[in-house]
C-alpha cells in the first residue's frame, strides 16, 4: 500500500514539475514538436538521402571497392564494432548516455523521483547517436556495393537494418560504462578488445558482419537478431538508470558543463583539458632517484604514465592503431588512402596527449624560479625523449602490422640492401615531430583578443574564422607535417629524415617566440 502511494506521490510531483517546465518562456508545445520531427524527417529525405548516395557513387572507385570485396571485410565490421563498444564502454566512465544539466541532476535525479522517469529521455536522445553513426557507414558501404552491381538491394537493406541493431547495442555498452565501476568496466573493456582481434583473425562471420551484403544467406537472420538483441538491451538500461550513482551522475554533469562553457568561449584547450585522467594508482612509486638526468626525466614520465593506466593504454593502442591506419594508407592510393594518412596522423596527435604531461608542467612553471638550474627549454627537451622513443616504437609496430595484414612485402632497391618501406617509416618519423608540436601547443597562451574584432561583410561576422584557425592550429599543423612525411617517405629516406629536421628546427623556432610571449 505505501509503495502505491510512493508512485501516486512521485508521478504527481513530476507532473508538477513538467507543468513548472512547460509554462517556461520559450517552451516547445506539441505543434512545435510535431513541427520539429516533420522536418527532421523531411531533411533526412531531401538532404541526407540524396546526400549518402552522392557520396556512396563517388567512393566506387578502383581504390575503394577492391577493400569492400575483400575477403576479411566482413569480419573486419565485426571487429571494427567490438573495438567501438570497448571504446564506449571506458567513454562512459567520463561521459555516460544519461546526463542532465547539474541543476537538474542535483534538483531531480537526486529527489524522491525514481531515475529512470528523469534520465530515460537523455539516455535516448544519446542512443541515437551510435545508432546514426553505424547506419551511415551501412548506408554508405551499402550504396557503394550497389553503384558498382556487387550486391542487391535487399542484402543491403539488411545491412542496414544489423547496423541499427548494432548501434543500439554500442548504446547499451555505452550505459554500462557509465554504471559499471572501474575495475569489472575496464574488465569487459580487455574482453570485447579481445574479442574483435579474435574476430579479426578468425574467417567466420559473425554479428553485424554476417548480415555484410556480401556475407550470404544468413544476412536476414543477423539481422532480425541484432536488431531484437538490441532492443531488448536498450530496455533493459531504462530500469538500470534508477542504480546510477549520484556522485556519478554530478559529477560528469559539473565536467560536461565546464567543457561545455569552455568550448563556447573558444578555449578548447580547456574544454579537453576537463576529460583528462587523475592519478588513481602507484601512488608510491618513486618519481625521482640517481642516474643521468635525461634517463631520471624519461623515469619521471613513465611513472606518470603509471599513475593513469587507463589513460596511458588507451593512449598506446590509440597510437599503435593510428599507425596502423598511416602505414595502410600510405601502401594505397587515391582518396581513401589519403583519408587513411589524415586518420592515422590525428589519430597519433591525439594519442601523444597521454603521454605529455611533462611538457605541460613544463610550460605551467614558465616564469617561476628554475629549479636545480633547469629552466623552462632545457626541461621541455629532457621531457621531449620518453613519449618520443614511446610513440615511436608504437609506430614501428603499426607500422609493421599495417604491412603483415595487406600482405607487402620488404623490397629491395637497386643496389641490391633492403630498403624499409615507409609504411614503417612514416609513423616512426611523425613521432619526434608530433611530440615537438605538443611542446608548442602546450605554450599557446590566452586567445589574442584582436581575433575576436567582428569582420562584417555581406555574409555575415566572418571573425569566428580567424578564431577556429587559431584554435585548430596544432591539428593544421599536425595535418600538414603527416602529409608533407608521407610526401618524403614515398621519395626516400633521407628525404624523409631531412623533412623530420626541417619539421622540427621550425617548430623550435615558433615555439621560442611563444615562450618569449608567455615571459614578456
């Protein structure tokens, strides 16, 4: 009888509290809202459909398709879908599906009201975007197969019906990282990783990667199953929002607001810095000790790496998977292969932020009195060795994967030795460079404020331009020096290594007048 009248109580306060919410100034009524989902659905048959097959048409090329008939491609969706849902699962930690604003989330999901009837309706608006995700690479894969005549249109609308199957259970993985704890999170993390490189490696199509319009018979089956399996997980994580932590829950709502407010404010270095990992572990591990100093720098790193594990493997795979995808591109040819190179080159920028902390500390303690007369530069490139010999040797392994799973083979050049492919390389090369970046990145200092003066012109306030080029600079940067890399790797080594010296002597020299600027 109470719990009857728990409910009564709850359902009248939430009532109340939609009425408060609905009367705001602003409010969508039901028109509003039926108005809003006529235009999405009118967009998506207008632009978007039209949009995809463009894009699909264009993509059947003599590059592209040879790689959507290869023999490992379905396997390869499936793999490709279980790395994605490991993924998912360690992002939930720091940014889970069902998230409010901190108002709300101190006001309401810590009230009386169960949680499900406050968070069901983020945890679905955000469900929506692995399902988008996954049906546009179908729908693209899908399109491509069918300009070329490699398949039908009913293999490939059952394709596309398994990747709706297959988004809503990364949706659902995306909840459990946000409901797991650490250490059974990071547990199923290793299993499903585990998991897609044994996919990979097996010749059995399974999941999404049994419906692949190439795949068969079972393509109708897979997908019904998916799709159902999917369904049945989703519901199953609206009764597992009432077991969310409240700490949680604020917590990741209070960081998603200050990156939310940083990004807005153009400062998007602050707005990433807000998702960086605490140290959890080895607390007690010793920093500092004997030896030369260049080795006690490359110590302090590692143990700083040791500190955040979570962080520092997702940083190594990152950087060996990056590579993996610089040194494929760079043994292909034509737009894929260049969408290969770029991938690979701000995969590894991103995977080298891991492993710079030093350099941050570097820059942070610019100005402050140099201790054991070190100052700012000469600690920045003791720091420079340990995430540099790291990406590096990531690279040579990527590198070297890249060139097993395509089946090259080391060649020989004319005088007879053994020339090293640049798809090994490439990524070993970008790892100096990248760490180099990182050092000028970390000393950019406060936003000008002339870059903020508003440009009217006929089209409108141009000055949000300037401001996304300043703010993107180290990823242009980062682009350009992999591009110019690839560029010398196909014409030698030492062409190769004379870009690498260039590279670097000139991100010295702009990073020199930012600390200048930093001090002054």
């Amino acid at each position: 009888m109470s719990s009857a009248v728990d409910k009564r109580e709850q359902r009248a306060s939430l009532e109340a509290i939609r009425s408060i919410w609905a009367s705001r100034r602003g409010a969508r009524s039901r028109t509003d809202i039926a108005y809003l989902v006529y235009l999405v659905v009118l967009s998506i048959a207008v632009l978007v459909i039209p949009v995809l097959r463009a894009i699909g048409m264009g993509l059947a090329r003599p590059d592209v398709v040879p790689v959507l008939l290869a023999d490992a491609a379905p396997r390869t969706a499936t793999a490709v879908a279980l790395m994605a849902a490991a993924a998912l699962l360690l992002v939930g930690a720091v940014r889970g599906p069902a998230l409010l604003a901190p108002f709300f989330t101190t006001t309401l999901a810590a009230g009386p009201i169960r949680r499900r009837a406050v968070l069901w309706r983020p945890f679905v608006r955000s469900v929506l975007v692995p399902v988008t995700g996954c049906t546009t690479v179908a729908a693209l894969i899908g399109i491509t197969l069918l300009t070329v005549g490699r398949t039908d249109l009913q293999a490939a609308a059952w394709f596309l019906l398994a990747s709706v199957g297959t988004g809503l259970l990364l949706g659902a993985c995306w909840f459990l990282g946000e409901l797991l704890r650490g250490t059974p999170r990071r547990i199923l993390a290793v299993v499903l990783a585990l998991l897609g490189v044994l996919c990979a490696a097996v010749p059995v199509p399974i999941g999404p990667g049994a419906a692949y319009p190439l795949a068969g018979g079972d393509s109708a089956a897979w997908a019904i199953g998916l799709i159902a399996i999917g369904t049945l997980a989703v519901a199953a994580c609206v009764p597992g929002l009432d077991r969310l932590r409240g700490a949680v829950l604020l917590e990741q709502a209070m960081r998603w607001e200050t990156a939310s407010t940083s990004a807005t404010t153009g400062d998007l270095t602050a707005a990433a810095g807000t998702f960086r990992a605490r140290a959890s572990t080895g607390r007690r591990l010793p920093a500092i000790g004997r030896g030369p100093m260049v080795l006690l720098y490359a110590r302090r790193d590692a143990v700083a790496w040791l500190r955040t594990p979570e962080r520092s493997v997702i940083g190594v795979l990152g950087a060996g998977l990056s590579a993996c995808a610089l040194g494929w591109g760079l043994l292909g040819t034509g737009p894929l292969a260049w969408t290969a190179i770029a991938v690979g080159t701000l995969g590894t920028w991103a995977a080298s932020s891991s492993f710079v902390d030093g350099i941050r500390h570097t820059v942070h303690t610019l100005g402050a009195p140099a201790l054991l007369g070190q100052n700012a530069a000469v600690q920045a490139v003791l720091h420079f060795l340990a995430p540099t010999l790291l990406l590096g040797a990531m690279g040579a392994l990527g590198g070297v994967v890249s060139l097993w799973g395509t089946g090259a083979a080391v060649g020989s050049d004319g005088g007879g030795g053994t020339a090293v492919p640049a798809a090994v390389l490439v990524p070993v090369a970008l790892a100096p460079v990248l760490v180099a970046l990182r050092v000028h990145a970390a000393a950019k200092g406060p936003m000008p404020l002339h870059l903020a003066t508003p440009m009217p012109t006929a089209q409108g306030d141009l000055s949000v331009f300037p401001m996304l080029v300043w703010q993107s600079d180290a990823i242009l940067l980062a682009l350009m020096a992999g591009g110019l890399l690839a560029v010398g790797g196909t014409m030698g080594a030492l062409w190769l290594l004379l870009g690498v010296v260039l590279l670097v002597l000139g991100i010295v020299l702009m990073t020199r007048s930012r600390f200048r600027e930093l001090r002054s």
